[in-house]
C-alpha cells in the first residue's frame, strides 16, 4: 500500500478514532500529504485493493460504510469507536451523515463476454462493420471510403 494511504489512515486514527477511506475526504482533511487531488486519488486507487486487509490488521478496528452530505456515494469508513459518532464525524470533515451501514462484501462481477464480443457490429468504420450494416440493409454512416489524409500545406 501506498506510503501516503498508509500515514492518513494511522495517523486518522490516532487522532480522531475514524478514517474516512475516500480520495476526496482525504484531501480535504490532510492536504499536507498529497500536492493535488489528483494525487491522492491515485493513491487511493491503488491502495483499493489492499485497505480492507490493512485495517483488518489493526486492533479494534470495525470497517463500515458511510455516505456523508457532500458525497455523491458509499466511501469506507473505520472507526474504533461508534460512541457520538454522528458529532464526532461532523466536527472533523463538517459535513453531516447521510448513512451507516456495515461494510458489503464485493461480489466478484461474473465472467462475461468481452465488450467487443457483445456488440455484434464494430463501432468504429472498418470493412467488417460496413459489411455486417450492408446485410442489414442499412448505410455505414462511418464509412467514407477515403482513408487517405488531406493533404499538408505549407505555411510558409
């Protein structure tokens, strides 16, 4: 796991007794760790995998779910404690719970076709396409049969 992930979620911990397991949060209440957003959520991205052992590792450590007012969806949350949580949770980030729930397992997404498998005709203008839309009897709207560049011209 990340350096970075790792010393939010310790250091949350120590000093409030939650962490809020979210890119967004975490930026918000630690910017002295990350440069931008768009770092932080790497980070998180990559530590994804690795977050529920992690905090499984630490003692007396619960894993839930919450959804907080600014937040469009469900982010992990860890806590030691879920006394005054509401209060607690509004003072630190400032921003009210929605919900608490306890933490979903994620179900593996079942082996499927691959994208381009599912879509009997290519989206992109190839022979193959233009040959599949003339036996439906429809117009490849993509094909224009030039395929050459136009031609460059000088500036100068």
């Amino acid at each position: 796991m990340n350096s970075n992930v790792h010393r939010y979620i310790v250091e949350q911990l120590a000093a409030s007794g939650f962490v809020v397991l979210a890119a967004r949060m975490a930026f918000i209440l630690r910017p002295d760790i990350w440069a931008t957003r768009m770092n932080c959520g790497m980070d998180f991205t990559d530590a994804i995998p690795k977050l529920r052992e992690f905090i499984g590792s630490l003692p007396g450590v619960m894993l839930l779910e919450i959804q907080l007012e600014g937040s469009p969806g469900w982010a992990m949350f860890a806590t030691r404690s879920t006394d005054m949580l509401t209060q607690r949770l509004e003072w630190i980030t400032g921003e009210s719970l929605k919900g608490l729930r306890p933490l979903t397992e994620v179900k593996p997404k079942p082996a499927g076709r691959a994208v381009e498998d599912a879509d009997p005709i290519p989206s992109w203008p190839c022979i193959e396409r233009t040959e599949r839309l003339r036996a439906l009897g429809i117009k490849d709207e993509l094909a224009s049969g030039n395929t050459a560049f136009p031609p460059r011209r000088s500036s100068l």
